[in-house]
C-alpha cells in the first residue's frame, strides 16, 4: 500500500511539474521576430532646408582669404572656413554654399587618413595630392562624408557643393559605372537634406534626369564653352537654379555666355581656375 502511495505523489508531481513549466512558457517573450511587424526605417529627412530660386547672384571662393565683400546673394566656400566667415555672410543675408570634394581624397584635409587605403585609386591628373574614391564602397565612405556633412550643418551652411561626384568615365582605377554615380548621388542627397541642407548636382550633364528630384540646383563649369549648358536647363524649368562659372583660361566668349544665360535665366561668372576672390559678372 505504501508504494502505490509513493507511486501517486510522484505522478502527481510529474503533472505539477508539466504543468508549471506549460504556464512558465506562455509567459516568456517570444523573442523571435514576428514577420508581421515592421522593420523600424531610418529616421526621416529634415523637412526643412534651402530651396533656392533662379536668379541668384552668387559668387564662388575657394582659394585665399575669403573676401566677404563681394556683393552676391550666394557664396560657395570652402567646408572649412572660418566660423567668423560664414556667420559675416549670414549677417548680410547671404546663403552660403560649402565645398566638400566627395569623389576624390584630397592629402591636406584634417579627415585624410580616414580614408581606408582599398577606397584609393590613381591620382587625379592635374590637381596633387588627390586620389580618385571608390564610390562603390559607400559602406567605407558613409562615415567620412557624414561627417563632413555634420561639421557642414553645424557651422551654419545653407547647402552642399559635393564635387567631383561626376566620376564613373574618369580614369580611376575602379571599373564604375553610371548606376554606381547615381547611387552614390542619391545617397549624398538624402544625407545632405537629412541635415537640413541643400545639395547641388555638380557638373555631370548626362545625370540631370536622374537625379533633378533630389537636387536642389547645379553648379557647372565650362558648360557654356563645351556647349553642354543646354543639358542643364530641366533645374531652371523646374525651378531650381544652376550656377554657372566660366574659367578665364579657356578662351570663352563670355559675352556671348552672358547673352544666353539673360535668355534662360542661368547666371554666369567669370572665375580663374585656382578660384580666388576674382570674379567679373555679366552686366
């Protein structure tokens, strides 16, 4: 009689057992993810930046002291000029426009060893010290140009001249494709206006329809000379200006660039290639 006791009780705790166990798993968490539930995105883009208009005066320093005095409604400088710089041109009204170099590593920037040695390719003739990048590896990329980016935003800057995004036909060492610039592009714009700031096409007349939804102007050089201005007109139809220089060293017929820029309502200027504070405006 005892052991069929003893035969009972340890039933009964075989049940009790299943059971605490059964009532201890519906109360876990499931930690798997529900295939349901959406992937949290990355945070919206600011709804608020730039959107300059056509018609702007603008002028284009790059090289020496900035001189601030230069009447136009627009500056484009250097990402790392003078704090007291920038807040000067605010002062007076002026949007200010800062120069990062997003398609080559440039030697002398205080962010050059940042970049990792597999993004490097040739040097890029005509300018030492720069080496062409490997848009494709915008995974190795994102960090220094959001960083730049950031550094642009806190000192002030209404928008993003990012040259050298016209990249893919150059001799870079890497076999880039259109598809790689337009990608890169893209990603840069919505950092840019993730930030609050404007951001311009530069050059790069073949990417114009692609890339007219996210841009907020364009910057060219030499485009009336080569006669590829034309390609740029769909940011004036849309409302979006395009800053233009001509280089002295080029033998433009800058007259005949002025006639045609009070037709489509393109601003031009006439700079030195090294882009000091020189500047002749159409009259």
């Amino acid at each position: 009689m005892s052991d069929m006791l003893d035969l009972i009780t340890m039933i009964k705790k075989f049940f009790l057992l299943v059971f605490l166990l059964s009532a201890l798993a519906s109360c876990t968490p499931n930690l798997e993810p529900d295939p349901m539930t959406p992937i949290p995105s990355s945070p919206s883009p600011a709804t608020e930046w730039w959107h300059p208009a056509p018609g702007l005066t603008w002028q284009w320093q790059l090289d020496e002291e900035v001189d601030t005095s230069v009447e136009a409604q627009v500056y484009d400088i250097d990402l790392y000029a003078d704090q007291s710089v920038i807040d000067a041109l605010h002062a007076r009204g002026v949007k200010v426009i800062c120069y990062i170099s997003v398609g080559s590593q440039e030697n002398w920037r205080p962010d050059a060893d940042q970049f990792p040695v597999e993004v490097l390719g040739k040097d890029y003739d005509g300018w030492p010290g720069e080496k062409w990048l490997d848009i494709r590896r915008i995974d190795l990329l994102a960090p220094i140009m959001r960083a730049r980016l950031d550094l642009c935003a806190a000192k002030g800057f209404d928008g993003v001249e990012p040259d050298n995004i016209e990249i893919y036909d150059n001799d870079t060492g890497f076999p880039l494709t259109f598809d790689d610039q337009l990608a890169y592009a893209h990603f840069l714009a919505d950092e840019a206006h993730a930030r609050g700031l404007a951001i311009g096409l530069k050059n790069a007349p073949d990417m114009v329809a692609n890339s007219l939804s996210f841009f907020d102007f364009a910057i060219t050089e030499d485009a009336f000379y080569y006669q590829w201005i034309g390609k740029m007109l769909p940011f004036i139809e849309n409302g979006k200006p395009i800053f233009a220089a001509e280089y002295t060293d080029m033998n433009v017929d800058f007259s005949a660039a002025c006639e045609w820029g009070r037709e489509h309502n393109v601003n031009f200027i006439l700079k030195n290639r090294i882009l000091t504070a020189f500047r002749v405006t159409c009259p």
